[in-house]
C-alpha cells in the first residue's frame, strides 16, 4: 500500500512538472498571442515591425508580416542603380553608395531552411527593413565636412570579390578627400581601410569610426547556456553576459578593458568588427530604440597636417561561425576569435569532440553516423571499467558464504552490517561498484555533444536517415498526431518522436540491469525515469537521442557479452532475481 | 567558494545521486567526505582533498571505510 501511495505521489508529481512548466512560463514569460499582421503590413517601408516576435533557436524574422514586408521592402531597396555588388566565394550581396553601407548580404553555402532549395541566409538587410542590419565606415569632425548617411560616394572597381578590391571616394570640396577601400576575402572577412587626405592648408582632427547596427527581431534565442546578442572581446576574454535588453535599458554599455573586435552573434551567425592592430578604439553598444542596437568602434582623434593622408583599417566579419575558420582568423592574430562560439566551461571537452565528430563525418559523410561511431569510441574507452565490474563481481561469489554470515549476524544493526561488509570487501580485495568518477567522467561528455550539436554550423541541417533531416534539431515527428496524419501539432510538452519512445524504451532495459535499490521509494524512482526522461528529452537535438539510444544499446550488447564470459554470473543474476521476486510477493501476501 | 563547493556536493546528493544505480566503493561516500572535508579544512585543503578523494573513486581504486583525515 504504501509502494502505490509513493508511486502515485511520483506521477502526479511528474504530471505538475510537465504541464506545470508550460503554464508557469507562459505566467511569467507571456507572450503576446498573435502579432498583429495588418499593422505592420501597411506600414510604410521603412518603418520598424510591430512587437517583436518569440525568438526562435536560428534567428531570423518569425512575423508572417514582417517577412512579406522584408521581401518587398528589399525588392525597392537592392534596385537602387546606386550599389555595387559582392560576389566572393561565400558572401554575395551589394554595397550602398548613399552612406558607404555595407548592407546587402547572404551567405552561399547556406540554406533558410532545411530544405535544400531555400534561398541563402541573409545576414545583412538595409536599414529601415524589419530585418536590418548592417555595417557603416565613416568618421567623426569638428569644423570639418565628414560624410554622413546621405552621402552618395562614388565607386571604382567592382564587383567586389577576392582580388579585385573596391575603392570608394567623396570630395568634400573643402579640401579634404575620404576614400575607403574595400577587399573580401575567400570567406567570411571584408577589410575597410579608411582614408582621409588633407590639403586644405591647415591640420585637422578627425576620429574614424566603424558600426554594425541590427535589429534584435532577427536574434536566435539566447539561453543560458548559449548566448545571442551583442558579443566582443574585451580586455582578456570574451564577453557573453550583455544581453539586447541590458543594452536597451542601459541605452549604452562601454565593456571594461581594450576591445579587440566587437558585435552581435547568433547561434551560427557573426557580424563583428576587429579594429586595426592593436589599435585603441572606443568600443561600445547603443540602443537606438525600437529594438535596433549598434555596436560601435571609434578610433582615438587623429591629426592629418596639411598635404598628408592617413588610415585606418578596420576587419568586418560577416558569416557563419565555422569553428575551423573562426581558428584560422584568431591564428592571424585576431584574439579569441574562435570562442565567439560560446563554447562555455567544457569548451576543452568540446573541442575534441567537435573534432572528432568532424573527422568521422569526413569519413562517412553523414553526421548522424558521425554520433554514433563517436558513442562506440567513449564505450571502448569505458569498457575496461564494466569488464573490471565483472571481475570482481565473479570474485564476489567466492566471498558470498562469508558475506551470508555476516548479513546474519548483524541482521538487526544496518550501520554496523554495512561497515562489515566493507572491510570484508577491503581484506578480500574486492569490490562489485564501479565508483563514481567513470560517471563523473560520462557527464560533461554528454554535455559537450549537447553543446556541440547545439552550437556547431556544421551540424545544421545535416540529415540523418528516413525522417530525421537536421539533427541539431528536435525530432520533427509526434506520434500524438500519428506523425502528421491528423491536422495539429502536439503542444510543446507531449510533442514526442519516436526517438524520444527509442530512448524511453532503451532506458527502461539498460535500468532493468540493475539490481533493484533496496529503498522502495528509490525503486519506485527507477521504474518511473525511464518514462519521465523520455519527454524531458525529446524537445533535445535529435542527435542527442540518437547519442543516448546507441549508448543504452551499447550497455545492453556489453552486458550480455560480458555475461557470455561469466555465465556463472548470469545464473547468479536470475537466482537474484527469483529470490527477489519470491521476497515481494511473500511480503505482498504478508500484508494483505 | 566553500560554501558553494558544499552546495555543489549537496545538489549531487539530492539530484543526480538519488537516481543513479548506487556506486560508492567508498564510506563515508564521496559528496558526504567532499562536505566534510570542505568543512574541515575550508575550500582550498578540503577542495584539494575530495578531489583527490573522486579521483580514486574507480574500479582501480581502493575502497572500504576513508574518513577525512
């Protein structure tokens, strides 16, 4: 009686978890119902969408609204006759004469959406659009003529592309001639080297700037664990801790130390600016109010006499956040370029996994095979720890009669039993547990595929089998709706794949291994898991599940072949359990 | 720092210890000797001390009664 009462306690228990969640985050965290389409469509081009939308984990524009508006508002934009265009191996897009505007970019090699023939992710959107974002060189002046936003420049060269650079120049007629020449490198890089000659007969002062301004509309979803927003290096290391909001209510933040590049990120993407060297910059955030934001890189004043010219050059990266490449940038000296992935405290687990993964990949070419040939190299290594579990095990048995007399005579005295029984194991020199460092070392191996998948573009959309094409997201399967048969989608908490009842399943028979705990409430706890896991895990990346699954099934193979060896254990193991089983339904019968 | 050193092994007790199969080779177990430790000798000794105390945690270990000394 009392085993029902706990086990019904768990359940409901269980259930106030799942469907308490939801209801408790949407009481703290409501979100607004349905944007409102027929507002923000009317808008005029140029105007800032209406509420911002919930975030999703890739980014981009959610508000069926702000996307039909996105597309005309870009179709008047990028017809301007003044823009010249980029066309580098994987950046494509245009430059703004008005205002010397970086602000026309998508990226070749990747796609919206999971579907290979969606258009390319744009990064870059001019200014006004409900996706803007979008990088400006310019300079700051007093008493002189410096260009600002409405300036046309002209252009020489172009397209821009690796090798073929683009020069832009204005005269400001009052002796004094800024140019800005453009280069592109293979990926993700565009340098500006800022230029402003002097003959106007006397020294001036001017300070070069560079900005990247967005919109946080487009922003992933940052989480604790992974961060999106504004991003820099500051003094001696990254900083993830500025959030949109922070920057929004502060109006704006000047991180502490020397900025070596500054920005905004999303889970895959990067748009930063790396100033000159090791140049002084004034490095800061702004909110320019309706969820735009603009990072800002201002160089120290400099003096151009008369009759010289000076520059200054400042790096724009804007793509995808490719763990190798962000390496290469940072060995040219651009610091800690490759932990604008927001690695966390496991990034040294995670490296090597990434790595790994990314090698494996390279042999197999598909990333969900990649997983689980990565799940059967950390079994091999752990297997010496389950084969020494067996060994003493088979020792245990010679110790058995000893062991016997020892739960005999201290039947009464549970302590002083256990102390027994330990220096039984000392003198013997036994011991059936395994200790917890081989889990302690399980732990941030599973979180750092949880990161990596989470984190690494080369992982997104990356197919599996059958129905699994992205394995950095969830399931895509319900059975509740009988896998798309019946016409909803299965609100967020009982929204199960099949992969997550695998795991369930898988999880049920590696735990029925176990000899059962002696505590019924804990006993209870390891009937039930299996089951509660299964939905906690299933909103998880898909290769996740498919780490876990094959891990289950590992221990499964393991243990039968280890008990293959020992098939004296494997007839201990069944006696176990009839006794067991006898003892329970004695007890049953006893109560009753 | 020893406080939340003894908060972390208090957090593995009542979570991940209670659903795990059990594993300790050792008495007192691992987070019991890691509180005590840290309590003893304070976050730097103690923290040294449970340390090391995991890291002999496994098969190849010893086990039996360990108190902290």
């Amino acid at each position: 009686m009392d085993n029902q009462r706990n086990l019904l306690l768990a359940v409901v228990l269980c259930g106030l978890l799942l469907f308490g969640w939801d209801a408790g985050m949407n009481y703290f965290y409501p979100q607004p119902k349905e944007p409102v389409p027929a507002e923000a469509a009317a808008g005029a081009p140029g105007d800032s969408p209406a509420a911002p939308a919930k975030p999703t984990r890739e980014g981009g524009l959610t508000d069926p609204a702000a996307i039909a508006l996105e597309e005309r508002d870009l179709e008047t934009a990028l017809k301007s006759p003044e823009r010249v265009r980029i066309d580098a191996p994987e950046l494509a897009g245009s430059i703004d004469l008005v205002g010397a505007r970086i602000d026309d970019l998508t990226l070749r090699d990747h796609r919206q959406t999971v579907e290979r023939d969606s258009g390319p992710v744009r990064l870059f959107s001019p200014a006004g659009t409900p996706a803007q974002h979008f990088a400006q060189f310019g300079w700051l002046g007093e008493g002189v003529a410096v260009p600002d936003a409405k300036t046309v420049w002209t252009a020489e060269g172009g397209p821009l592309a690796p090798g073929k650079p683009v020069k832009l120049s204005w005269n400001n007629r009052s002796g004094q001639v800024f140019t800005i020449d453009l280069s592109i490198d293979d990926d993700y890089m565009i340098s500006a080297k800022q230029t402003v000659g002097n003959i106007s007969g006397r020294p001036i002062v001017v300070r070069p700037f560079a900005t990247v301004s967005r919109t946080s509309a487009t922003a992933s979803t940052s989480t604790y664990t992974i961060h999106s927003g504004p991003i820099g290096y500051f003094g001696d290391g990254v900083d993830f801790g500025t959030d949109y909001d922070d920057v929004a209510e502060a109006g704006k933040i000047s991180p502490d130390g020397a900025a070596r590049w500054i920005g905004f990120t999303d889970i895959y993407w990067l748009s930063a600016l790396i100033p000159q060297g090791t140049t002084e910059v004034d490095a800061d955030f702004r909110s320019l109010g309706g969820g735009v934001f603009r990072a800002d890189a201002i160089y120290d004043p400099l003096t151009v006499p008369n009759g010289r010219a000076i520059s200054r050059t400042t790096q724009l990266f804007a793509g995808a956040k490719d763990a190798d490449l962000l390496g290469d940038y940072e060995d040219t000296g651009i610091a800690g370029f490759q932990n604008a992935i927001d690695w966390g405290w496991f990034g040294v687990i995670e490296k090597p996994i990434h790595w790994l993964l990314n090698q494996l990949y390279n042999l197999v070419h598909n990333f969900g095979v990649a997983i689980i040939l990565l799940t059967v190299i950390v079994r091999v290594f752990m297997f010496p720890i389950a084969q020494k579990q067996f060994a003493s095990m088979a020792a245990m048995r010679a110790i058995q009669p000893k062991m016997k007399a020892i739960q005999e005579r201290y039947k009464d005295d549970k302590p002083r039993q256990q102390q027994e029984i330990m220096a039984l194991y000392k003198s013997e020199g036994v011991n059936p547990l395994a200790g917890c460092l081989p889990i302690l070392l399980q732990i941030p191996i599973f979180f750092g595929l949880y990161k990596v998948l989470m984190l690494s573009i080369d992982m997104r959309h990356k197919p599996f089998a059958l129905w699994i094409h992205d394995l950095s997201a969830p399931d895509p399967a319900h059975i509740l709706n009988l896998f798309g048969l019946l016409p909803f989608t299965p609100p967020s908490f009982l929204a199960i794949g099949p992969l997550a009842v695998l795991l369930g399943i898988s999880m049920w028979a590696t735990f029925r291994l176990n000899p059962p705990a002696a505590d019924p409430v804990q006993a209870q706890m390891f009937k039930i898991m299996p089951w509660i896991l299964m939905f906690v895990m299933a909103p998880f990346a898909a290769g996740l599940l498919i780490y876990w699954i094959t891990n289950n099934l590992l221990t499964l193979a393991q243990q039968s072949y280890l008990y293959s060896k020992h098939p004296q254990l494997r007839a201990q193991a069944i006696k176990d359990k009839e006794d067991r089983e006898r003892e329970a339904k004695r007890e049953a019968k006893a109560k009753s | 720092m020893k406080r939340v050193l003894i908060l972390v092994a208090r957090a593995w007790q009542v979570g991940p210890s209670r659903v795990l199969p059990p594993t300790c080779r050792y008495a007192p177990s691992c987070s019991e000797y890691a509180i005590e430790a840290l309590g003893k000798h304070g976050a730097i000794k103690g923290g040294w001390m449970a340390f090391k105390r995991i890291m002999r945690c496994h098969p190849w270990g010893g086990h039996g009664y360990d108190p902290v000394p």
